[in-house]
C-alpha cells in the first residue's frame, strides 16, 4: 500500500523519507511561543562504525545527523532560531533558496558570525518550492563543521506534488575516520575526506522492498565537502525531475542512467521499479579508481500494484525567466589560477582569503533585473566546482548554441576547461561566488558581486 503522504501545514524532524532506510525519527525543535523552531549546534557523538569502535565525537543540529528535516509549505515564512553551542563561530546558510540577502548566513560578508553561546535569528520566505538546504557559512570554520556533520535539507513542497508510492530523502556524505572513529582533522589538506559513504549517517548499501512496479521520488543531497561523484542506476530508468532545487524544463533521462554530483548538489528523480517480484533495482556510486559501491537496494516482493500513467515534468517555475537575453548581459571572466587555486576576473577584483573579511569592493556590480554571463575559467588540474548564492543558472552549451534544459545554483568545470553560465541578477544585495569544495573555500576560493 502507498505510503501515506505528509498532510502537516509543516514538519520537521523528518519521519518519512527517513525511517523508510530504518533509521530513527529526529526529535523535532523546540517551537517557542513566538513561533521559531530551534535549531542548537553542538557537539555529539554517533555511531558510524560497529563496536567495540567507539562512537564518532561530531558535531549536530539537534542532537541528529543530517539535521533535522525542515519542510514547509511554498509561501510559508521560516523562522528558524540558531543556538551555537559549539567551540568556534558559525551561521546558516541556505544553498538553492533564492533568499533576502540579510538571510543568506555569509559571515563577515551578509550578517555577523554567531559566537560560541549566542544566537540568531532567521526569517524569510522561500519564493521555490523544491528540494533545498541548510549548512554552516562562516570561514574559514565551514570545512571543518560540514566536515563533522553539520548539514540538513529543507523541503518546500509543491502545491500538487506528483504521485509516488514512496518520498525519500537520501543525503549521502563520506568521512575519514581513524582507528578509534574519530574524525581526521586534516580539514584544509585539499585531499578530499574519507572511504566511509554513508546515507542518511548509515553506512551503505541501504536496501528496500517494494511492490513491483512501484513508484519512488528520491531526493538526492550531497553533503559530501569535496567528493565529485558519478551515480548510476541499474535495473530501473530514472527521470530527473528537478536539479538544484529547480524543476527541469521537462523531465529527462541522463544519459546511461548516469549522472555527477558535486558537493552539495541536489537532484529530484523519479522512477518505477521492475513489474517483476525478486527483482531488483540499484543506485550505484561508480568508484572510479576504487571499486563501485551499491548505495541503494531496491528489491520488489509480492504483488505488482496497479500500472501508473507515464512519469510526468514538474510544473516550471513561473518566477524564473523563459529567455535570458544573453546579447545584453554583464560578461564577467573569472580564472581558477593553476597553482594558488584562488578567482580572478577581467577588471582585475575579487580574490577573497578565507581568514580575512572579504574585499570592500565586489567583483563586479549590476543593476536588479540586469543577465549576467560567468565565464569560468579552469587553470588548474583538478575539477572545480563554483557556486552562486541566492540565484538560479543556466548552464549555456560549449558551442554557443542556446541552454541546457535545467538550472544549477553550481557547476563543475574539468582541468583545462572553460563553462558559462547566465542567469539575471533579479536580488538585490552582496552575493557571494564560491568554491562548492569546501577546503579550497576555507583557503581563498571565493569573491562576491553586488545587486543594487
């Protein structure tokens, strides 16, 4: 039988998609009397690897990670108060969500860092609905505090969501862990974190039994800090739905079922499993240089349910443009340098070092409603990965020959190569342009661009 959808004018505290990989519920944050949910950063420990190992010392929202689920309805204000009980100062920030700038949680460029005991206090509401989330944004701690487990997603649903027997959210990280399961602290070694995958914190593969041709919306977050990974599936054909929190212009096949994902990327697909009872289904992480790693099981047992209509396109986004008019936008250059791995741009403004505050003057600077073009220049000889804040992107083709059918709030640029992007700069305020990785954000690989 289907599962049974969420009907809450709002949750947190995630009991779907969560316990349906047999994990616990997270406990939902403390709702004060002036509506703020309470999300307290602190210290925690977890079990990542079997006894006698001891558990993992990390750090959590709430107690639980991922952090607590946070999913609203689309015109619905968030209010969100953070608590840091940690040793060092963070912030919020909320990649996807096309946010009011003072929101954005960039410390030292959009708000004040939140010291060890204080508070503050987020409000704003999504103009998106889609798949989102939530992390730390204060330099040059965030590769440490995503590092040890401060991370979440937040959901805004969609007014008529398209019908799945099950909803589920899958947020895949990796840790380097020594003998005893601490966490290795190398945070800026630009090495990339450990072999231990896990989803949802548990060590994968993760398996689940299905009716036969049953229907599965899975939404996919990397929470990974400097993982690039190529994903795959066998024995189902998946539809990407949305990528980057926004919906595709119609729903699409990757091509061999196959698709990267860079860190803190998110995509939404949708697909049937085999009509066939035993049989199975698989989402694969393609190793590379190591051995491929099942993450997802999918097994079918019992009756086949009842065929479904054909899967669908969510409905576009009526806030976003149909055109981007390229011939009149702002072109910007900015070059990865090979060996300081820190931006640069035509003009001559921009690098940001992680310790220090940023620049008093921005990259660049537009009027609201202006497009902007980023050509984004690799130099150096591992992929990149540069994201935007507070705005949604097309990715534009090589050749020069229109768009690709999705927008991006990142993008992954390989060694030597050269990709454009355009998007309109339609929220005014100091945003900021950074690397997704996050050690080469901790050491320099950011700057910021201003809409008046």
């Amino acid at each position: 039988m289907p599962a049974k959808l969420f009907s809450r004018r709002r949750f947190l505290g995630s009991s779907l998609a969560i316990s349906l990989f047999e994990l616990p519920a997270h406990a939902e944050p403390a709702i004060n009397a002036d509506g703020f949910f309470v999300l307290e950063a602190a210290p925690k420990t977890l079990r990542l690897l079997p006894e006698p190992v001891p558990e993992t010392p990390v750090f959590a929202y709430n107690g639980a990670v991922p952090g607590p689920l946070l999913r609203f309805k689309k015109g619905e204000e968030v209010k969100i108060r953070l608590i840091n009980k940690l040793p060092q100062p963070t912030s919020l920030t909320w990649p996807g969500v096309r946010i009011a700038n003072a929101m954005d949680g960039v410390g030292a460029l959009t708000q004040e860092s939140v010291a060890a005991g204080a508070s503050f206090e987020y409000r704003f509401t999504p103009p998106d609905s889609g798949l989102l989330a939530y992390r730390p944004g204060v330099s040059p701690f965030v590769n440490e505090q995503l590092g040890r487990g401060l991370y979440g997603a937040l959901i805004v649903d969609e007014a008529s969501p398209p019908q799945a027997d099950r909803d589920l959210l899958a947020i895949i990280a990796d840790w380097r862990l020594g003998e005893k399961g601490e966490i290795v602290a190398d945070f800026d070694s630009q090495t990339g974190r450990g072999s231990l995958v896990t989803l949802n914190s548990k060590p994968v593969p993760l398996a689940l039994t299905m009716a036969p041709g049953a229907r599965v919306r899975l939404r996919l977050l990397s929470a990974a800090g400097a993982r690039i990974m190529s994903l795959s599936f066998e024995g189902a054909r998946p539809f990407i739905l949305a990528v980057d929190g926004q919906p595709a212009d119609s729903a699409f096949e990757p091509a061999q079922a196959t698709f990267p994902v860079g860190p803190g990327a998110r995509f939404d697909i949708m697909f049937d499993l085999p009509r066939e009872a035993d049989a199975e289904a698989r989402l694969v992480l393609n190793g590379g240089d190591e051995p491929d790693r099942v993450l997802i099981a999918f097994a079918t047992e019992g009756e086949a349910r009842p065929p479904l209509p054909p899967i669908a396109s969510l409905d576009l986004n009526p806030q976003l443009p149909a055109a981007i008019r390229l011939q009149d936008a702002k072109r910007i250059e900015i070059v990865i340098d090979a060996v300081k791995e820190s931006p640069a741009a035509s003009g001559g403004q921009g690098a940001v070092g992680a310790a220090a505050p940023f620049s008093d003057k921005p990259l660049f600077s537009v009027k609201r409603g202006s497009p902007v073009t980023l050509a984004i220049v690799n130099r150096s000889t591992a992929v990149q990965q540069i994201h935007v804040h507070g705005h949604a992107m097309r990715l534009l083709h090589d050749l020069d020959d229109g768009w690709e059918p999705y927008w991006r709030d990142s993008v992954l640029i390989a060694p030597g190569r050269t990709k454009h992007v355009a998007f309109v700069a339609d929220n005014p305020g100091r945003w900021v342009i950074e690397s997704s990785i996050a050690d080469r954000r901790a050491t320099g690989l950011s700057t910021w661009f201003l809409v008046t």
